[in-house]
C-alpha cells in the first residue's frame, strides 16, 4: 500500500535514464567550465571567445554523433547511449548544440519555418535576457 503524498516511483528503467542523462550533464558542464577557464586564461575576457568556441565544439559533437548513430549510420550507439551523449553530455556542455541540430533539421526540411526559427530564438531570447536583466534591476533597488 503506497503512503498518502507520495506518488509511485516511475519504473527502474526511467530512473537509470535520469541518471545517465544526469551523469553526461555534470561531465559536459565540468568540460564546459573547464574550456571557459582556459579560454580565459589564453585570450581573457575581453570577447566571449570561451562561449563561442564551446557553442561550435558542442554542434560540432552533436552533429557528427547524431549522424553516426543514426538508424543508417555506421555506429551502432543505443538510445541510453544517445541520450547520455546528445542530452547529458552536449546539453551540460552547450544547448546551443540541441538548438543548431534542430535549426539544421528544420532548415532541410521546411526553409521557411527554419529561417523564421532562428530570428524568433535570436530577438525573443536577447529579448527575455533584456527583461529579466531589467526586473533584476528594479529588485535591486
């Protein structure tokens, strides 16, 4: 008999997901401040060259394995395998990666409604930055 407010536990298999995605997003996002802090330490502060270089490794990563382990492609990688790479491990490291195979998809597919993507993503993320950086602002006060 479960105990009243707590709800049943999702299966076993559910659970080893969380926890393979949980472990590639604490290792992309360990790699993720370690390449900050060396980009730092090469070219300073200046010009964000740390994200920049992390957003470029991160697609690069997610491209070229998404392709691999493909149903056509040439290496076979399992879904917790995938998921652990291109959820944990990119998505700890960059989610720009998720957001440029999903443009890179879309583009291929529907041009359009690619293009429209990118310049909602681009204006309504700058956008939200702006508003929370100004709500921040006013609490600060």
């Amino acid at each position: 008999m479960a105990r009243p407010g707590i709800s049943k536990l999702p299966p076993m298999n559910l659970l080893v997901t969380y926890l393979v995605i949980a472990l590639g997003s604490a290792l992309g996002g360990v790699a993720r401040y370690g390449c900050g802090l060396l980009a730092v330490a090469l070219w300073g502060v200046t010009f964000p060259w740390g994200t920049l270089i992390i957003n470029i490794v991160g697609s690069f990563v997610i491209g070229g394995f998404a392709t691999l382990t493909a149903p056509d492609g040439r290496v076979y990688v399992g879904t917790l395998g995938r998921q652990f790479v291109m959820v944990g491990l990119c998505g700890g490291y960059t989610t720009f990666s998720s957001f440029s195979l999903e443009t890179f998809g879309l583009l291929q597919r529907q041009p359009l409604a690619g293009a429209a993507y990118i310049a909602l993503s681009l204006v309504l993320c700058l956008l939200a930055v702006w508003v929370g950086h100004a709500l921040a602002r006013k609490v600060n006060e």
